[in-house]
C-alpha cells in the first residue's frame, strides 16, 4: 500500500487564511493574479471545421485529470493575425468558462493549435506548471472558486474569478519534487483504479450474459429447440414462442405528458423522466420533479408498467415502475407498456430488456433510420422470446438470485473506489498546501509496482 505516513515540515507558520490553516514557514500564499503573466478569451468562429490545418481546443479536449489532449481536435480556418493571437504553447493552462466549476487543461506537449471561445487561456510566471496542474486539481481550489460564484452550477467563470483565487506556493526547487511525487503515486493509485474498473465491467458483462442466457434458452439446456424465425433471436426452447410486444401489453404503448417539470412539491406526483433513472433502473433522488395531479391524471403508473425510452442518447433505456411509495406519473419521452401478467410477467419483460439480443434488436432499428429514435411503432414489434408463465417465474427467481450476488460484489468494489478517489483527493490537496513534507522523496526505479503493493 502507498506510504500514508509522511513528516509534516518541522515549521510552519499562519496563512492567515482561516479555511486554510497553517503552511510551511517558507511557502507564500498569493493570489492567482500576482503569478499571472496572461489571459486571454479563446477564439470564436462560426466557420465549419476543415481536413487539415490549424486545431482548436474545445472544452470537450481537457480530460478529468487536467490535461488538453491534441488527438480529437478539428481542424479550423482562422488567418495568420488570430493564430498568432490565439496560438497555444506548451505550458499554457485553459480554463473552460462553462460547464463544471474549474475544469482546466495543461498543454504538456505541442501540436499547431488555438482555442475556441468558451476557454480562457493563462500563462504563468515565476511558477513551474507542472505544480500548477496539481494546485488547480485540489479540491481546496475548487471548492473556494465555487464559492467565489456562491455556488452556481451553470454560472460562467470569468479570468477574474480565476485570478482572485489563493494558492500556496513553495519555492520553485520543491515545486519539482512535489510535482514528480504525485505524478508517481497518482499514476499507482490511476492504474489501480482502472483495474478496479475493469472488474466492474467484467462482473457487469457476466450478468448480461446470464440474462441473456436464461431469456433466450431458459435453465434447461437439454430442451429441444427450434428456430425462433427470428434472426436476432436465434434458436429458442421448442416449447417457447417469439411474439411481438404488442400481443403481451394491455391496450396500445402510450406515451407520456408533454409538461414541463417546473416544480418539486413532493405532495404532487412524480414526474419520471429518462435522465431520472440510470441504467440500472433506480430512480435518483436529486432529480425529484412533480406534476399537478390534474396534469399527471391521465399518465399515471401502476405497478409493474416498463417505460421505454424513445430517443436521445438513451434511446431503449428501460425502467420497471415498482415498490414505489406514492404517485409517479411518466413525460413525453417515454413509452408506458403495461403487460398482460397472464401471458408475460412485468419482472420477466424487463430483464429482457437488459439482455444482449434486446441490445441487438436496438442496433437493428438504428441502423434503418437516419436518427437515434425508437417509437412506440417499432417498440410494437419488438419480438419477446416467450416461456410459459412458470418457466418464467423460475428465469426471473434464477436471475435474481445470481445478480444479487454480482450486485453484493460490485458495491463492495464501489466503495473501495470512493474510499481511494476521496484518498486521491486528499494526496493532492494535502501535498500542494504543505500539510505534508516529501521533500526527501526520490522516484522509484519499481515501474511495476501498483498502489496495493
């Protein structure tokens, strides 16, 4: 395991700073403006992008972890005036001026580059970059710019904002040595999370696979089978049947209210959008919206109704109305189908919507249409590989029983992940504000070591 035991230095002094206690007696606390050489505003253009020439840096080319990458860019017609204006040069820190509080990019390398208008560009002086890029990456200089903007999510960042914020800065010689310090621990703590990660999309692609097994060739394998006349479907139990959504719903799909969801009165019902479930089906709490009752009438949900989305970027996203305390009613962009529970079972319907041939189903459909859109025409004819209601009863208690047990194991590791993300954050903020000395830190020659060694 990375060493957490790290001396504090043997002095320190006030900052003067309440929320940021003591530093290093020989550190200074400046604010942004006093290391500022330049800023300025990135370039607009409304031109279209070109094959080759000069790239612009958007917002979308700074990743998480502070750095501008060249490999996406487009190219843009600009003349030679505004690229000298706008040109990038290695070192230089983009902010985005929209979005999520604080994002910035380093440009650690160089390609021909200027950058768009919705970025401000600063170049610093008397400061390595390199310790830059971590001290921007601290949450204590997040959270003070949010503050600065008193918390607004979707308010603009502007140079002055950027400018006014404090930071804490050792002499240049030790800037180095913390900058090399965190880039080694974080590139351990980064590997070892993206192995971490991995297991998170293997377990989740095991339980796809044992969905999509037990819905399309049930729990006996020895059954005969037959083809299902279907060819994204394939072969299905001989004693099963393949029908289309719309023979295994009551009445037609419906779809939803065409409101606003302007209010959040918990007395009302709610109102269930597509952002406000994820793929797992759980509906978030932070995105409570309401509907008056006399609005919401005529889209009430009852349980065991599947809402299928019908476009966007979630397209065929699906969600199982159940064990809900209260009224829920469903907006515009999603599908009701009420199944008939004599025939199919609600639990059944909705895992297989979470099997592979369903993913495949969806593919097909994007395929002959010039948009990302599946409308309650095509959802009709959606074709259900279909056992008899025991069967399924016993598909759903098999599934159930193995998910939970991959959902036991996948809390686990999200929560190993939070407890090293919240260790992450509180390396780079600890190191970069001189609660912890690394001063006599030197590289290690072990590249293979990983963070749980």
């Amino acid at each position: 395991m990375v060493d957490l035991n790290w001396q504090k230095y043997p002095v320190y002094k006030s900052s003067g700073i309440e929320w940021l206690g003591d530093i290093p007696e020989h550190w200074e606390v400046k604010k942004i403006k006093r290391i500022t050489q330049t800023h300025k505003q990135g370039y607009y253009t409304e031109n279209p992008y070109i094959d080759e020439g000069v790239k612009l840096a958007r917002i979308t080319d700074i990743d998480d972890f502070g750095n501008v990458s060249f490999e996406n860019m487009p190219f843009v017609q600009i003349s030679d005036k505004d690229e000298k204006l706008f040109r990038l040069k290695k070192g230089d820190f983009l902010f985005a001026r929209s979005g999520t509080i604080g994002r910035f990019g380093l440009v650690s390398y160089l390609e021909r580059s200027v950058f768009a208008s919705y970025l401000i560009r600063f170049r610093f002086k008397h400061v390595k970059p390199e310790f830059l890029k971590f001290a921007f990456s601290s949450s204590f200089f997040k959270e003070s710019l949010i503050s600065t903007l008193h918390g607004g999510a979707n308010k603009n960042v502007h140079a002055e904002n950027i400018k006014e914020q404090i930071l804490v800065i050792p002499p240049i010689s030790e800037q180095q040595t913390i900058a090399n310090f965190l880039d080694e621990k974080l590139a351990r703590i980064d590997e070892y999370l993206a192995k971490k990660q991995r297991i998170i999309e293997l377990l989740k692609e095991q339980k796809t696979v044992i969905i999509n097994q037990a819905v399309t060739k049930g729990l006996n394998l020895d059954v005969p089978i037959k083809y299902s006349g279907i060819e994204w479907l394939g072969e299905i139990p001989e004693h099963w049947e393949a029908k289309k959504l719309k023979y295994l719903v009551e009445g037609k799909l419906k779809y939803g209210a065409n409101e606003e969801a302007k209010s959040a009165d918990k007395s009302q019902p709610r109102y269930i959008r597509i952002t406000d479930f994820d793929g797992d089906g759980k509906l978030r709490d932070e995105t409570f919206r309401s509907l008056e009752i006399n609005l919401a009438k005529d889209y009430l949900l009852s349980e065991g109704d599947i809402l299928f989305a019908r476009s966007g970027a979630t397209v065929g996203k699906t969600f199982q109305f159940k064990d809900y305390s209260g009224l829920a009613c469903f907006a515009g962009y999603l599908i009701k189908a009420i199944p008939k529970e004599s025939i199919i079972l609600s639990d059944y319907l909705y895992l297989f919507t979470k099997s592979e041939v369903y993913d495949i189903w969806k593919t097909s459909i994007f395929i002959q249409a010039t948009i990302q859109n599946i409308g309650a025409d095509k959802y009709s004819c959606l074709s259900v590989s279909l056992p008899p209601i025991s069967e399924q009863k016993e598909i759903v208690s098999f599934i159930e029983t193995k998910s939970e047990k991959i959902e036991r194991s996948l809390a686990t590791i999200e929560k190993e992940i939070k407890l090293i993300q919240e260790y992450r954050t509180t390396l780079i903020s600890e190191t970069v504000t001189g609660k912890i000395d690394v001063r006599k830190y030197r590289p290690s020659n072990q590249k293979s070591k990983t963070f749980s060694e």
